[in-house]
C-alpha cells in the first residue's frame, strides 16, 4: 500500500473535517478554537479528541504550525489527501510547455466528466519545488499521482470513467 494510500485510509471522519474546514470556510489559517468549535466540542473529551487529531495531522505532515501558538495552516499534502476522485492537481510551472500541452490535452476530458482542475505553480512552495522540480508536469487524480512529463489521454479518460464510478467519499 502507497503512503497516501495508507494516509487515507488511516483518516478518521475527526481529521478529514479538520482538513475539510479549510475550504469550508475560505481560511488559509485557522486555529485550534476554530477546529473546537466545529470539528468537536465543548466537552473536555471532545476537545482532547481534537488535539489529538490536529497533532496527528502535524506528525504527518498534513498540517504545519503557522504563526501564534495555536494556528495552523494546511499542506498541500493535507489538500490532496481529502481530494475527491474527481479533482484534478497540475502541478506546473511558468514557461512550462509540456505543463501547458497537459492543460490543453486533459480540458475536453475534464468538461466530459465533470471533473475539476486546480493548477499549483510548484516555484511557489518550497517543498512542492523540491519534490517535483525535474518533473512538471506532475498530475494527479484525487490523492494518487497519475502522471509527470506528460499525459496519456486515452489513460486519463478511462481513470475519469473509473472516478465516476465510485462513490463520493
């Protein structure tokens, strides 16, 4: 089994709606008040609950400390790997031909299938360049990584077909 795999199915409903908050409520930070009051409770239990929750999702990488004792942002890793079946990750850079070749292939499909494209420019995040600089474009479906360099239409399609056939998660 992958680690995102592992990742995945080791995430309990606590720490993906931890995660989810993020886009529930348009925040790049939050804190851990906000994680409390609505991944949890006011219930002493509840609250180590969360705690538990938000340091387990730091160990792993999914959440990193941001300024101020309490507040948190999430990784990119941490976005990927609540990413529904049918969200699409181009990780690119500027002046990336084979990065726009990618786009250009993968749009009709996308449009056929309903499936959404969020583009992440990797000169802009330190880790993300590391990892990935020798090979843009990067894609994945979801939280799996299905391609780098460039794309295989014929393969995307029946991966989309496959992602409409599952359940939303």
């Amino acid at each position: 089994m992958n680690a995102a795999r592992a990742r995945e199915a080791a995430m309990d409903n606590r720490a993906r709606r931890i995660l989810s908050l993020f886009d529930e409520l348009d925040r790049r930070k939050l804190d851990l008040h906000a994680f409390f009051e609505l991944a949890g409770g006011n219930d002493p239990a509840e609250r180590e609950a969360v705690l538990d929750a938000v340091t387990r999702l730091a160990k792993q990488g999914l959440l990193a400390y941001a300024e101020g004792s309490d507040f948190y942002v999430r990784t990119e890793a941490g976005r990927l790997a609540i990413a529904g079946p049918r969200e699409v990750t181009l990780y690119t850079r500027r002046g990336c031909h084979l990065c726009d070749d990618a786009k250009a292939a993968m749009a009709p499909i996308l449009r056929e299938f309903g499936a959404t494209l969020r583009e992440v420019d990797i000169d802009q995040d330190a880790d993300l360049h590391e990892a990935y600089t020798g090979e843009v474009p990067v894609i994945f479906l979801g939280p799996r990584k299905i391609a780098k360099h460039r794309l295989d239409q014929v393969q995307f399609r029946h991966q989309l077909e496959q992602a409409a056939k599952r359940p939303a998660s």
